[in-house]
C-alpha cells in the first residue's frame, strides 16, 4: 500500500506480508544545495518518519519486525564515506553532523539495526558515485541506501531472522547502486515458501527464506 502524505508526510510504500513483518520503502529528501532543506530534513522529516516507524512496531501485524529499505541520504559513519577526514564533509548534503546524528538517534530510539554494518563492520564499500565529478571509477563515494531491521531481526532463534545483506557495486548503470538483504521467514508462510523477491524504490533486492534453507 502506499501511505498517502501532505508536504510533512511524503509518502511511503509499505508492504504487509502474511508472516506479520513489515517493508517499508522510502526516499529521503536530500538537504539541498548549500544545505537549503537541512533544517526541513532533520528537525521535521526525520521526526516525523521516526514517529510513523514507532508507530508501526506497536500494530499487531508487524510482531515480527519492521524493515526500512531505500536511499535514506545519509552516510551514518566515516567508513560509510570515501573522503570523511575532508573540511567540506560538515558542509555536503548527507554527511552533516546534524544528518548522521540523527540517523544515529533514529536507530538507537527505534532500536533498528542497519542490516550491512552489522554483517560487515569493516567492509568499506559504497551505493552511490557522483556522476558529475565522475567518482564511480575511482570509487569515490558514499553509502546512502539501507536496510534497517527491528533488532530482534537479528536473533537467530527467533522465527524470521536477517541472514545476510550485501552491495552490489559491480551494478552499473546508475549513480546508485543495488543492495540486498536475505531473511529466513516461518516455514510455511506464503513468502518463505514462494522465495519471493521484492523490488524496492532505490534498486534494492530483497529475498525470502524458509527457515533452515541455505540458498538464495
């Protein structure tokens, strides 16, 4: 379904599975040159996402999880940005202190996950390459695009579980690119038994397991 919105509440595509997990796809407004929507971005999108993300864990068909998958325009860590030690870095759009302070916060209150970092605490890679400076070549870029989960996504004891999530950097064609995130859902769920594959807004591959089965 897509969750109709005014200039505060853009909206959001949502998908209810059987199993009782829900997907959310979303865009993040970018901050703008010379960070003209900054304010807009943090003080009242971020707010407002936030609260409708809260308000999502606590409905009866999401007691299995929720999941945020898009370009969120944010990159959360230095690892996450090819040049982070750069004086212009405070001044860019998606690597203000006040934007990756707030995807901080978001995570923490929301007690999400983000599903790559967690499977690759080291890996710098990225999802996006200016095309104007032409920085896909010399891999100068950004991770912007996410799959955040509810934490308890993160169990493997519990009946639908994040296996793995990867970039898909070998994907041209774009200045984004791919991701992809594999759960194990209840046996027997209509999704697990389908092994269905969703595409999202920003490009994103997401796919579905029976749990206990191995691949892809």
């Amino acid at each position: 379904m897509v969750d109709c919105g005014d200039l505060w509440r853009p909206p959001k595509v949502r998908l209810e599975l059987a199993c009782n997990l829900t997907v959310v796809g979303i865009y993040t407004p970018n901050s703008g040159q010379r960070l003209a929507r900054l304010d807009y971005r943090v003080n009242v999108w971020d707010k407002e996402f936030r609260s409708y993300l809260r308000s999502l864990d606590t409905q009866a068909e999401c007691n299995l999880g929720v999941v945020v998958c898009g370009d969120l325009n944010v990159a959360h860590q230095d690892i996450d940005i090819w040049n982070a030690g750069a004086s212009h870095i405070q001044k860019s759009a998606g690597t203000t202190r006040e934007e990756r302070e707030s995807f901080g916060a978001m995570l923490k209150e929301l007690d999400m996950i983000d599903a790559f970092r967690w499977m690759n605490p080291a890996n710098q890679v990225y999802t996006y390459w200016s095309r104007r400076a032409k920085n896909r070549p010399p891999n100068k870029g950004l991770r912007l695009d996410y799959f955040l989960c509810s934490r308890r996504l993160f169990n493997q004891s519990s009946e639908a579980f994040v296996r793995n999530s990867w970039v898909l950097n070998s994907f041209g064609g774009s200045d984004h690119c791919p991701i992809s995130c594999v759960l194990s859902l209840p046996t027997g769920s209509k999704e697990a038994t389908a092994k269905r594959v969703i595409a999202c807004p920003a490009c994103i591959r997401f796919s579905f397991l029976s749990k206990g089965a191995t691949g892809v």
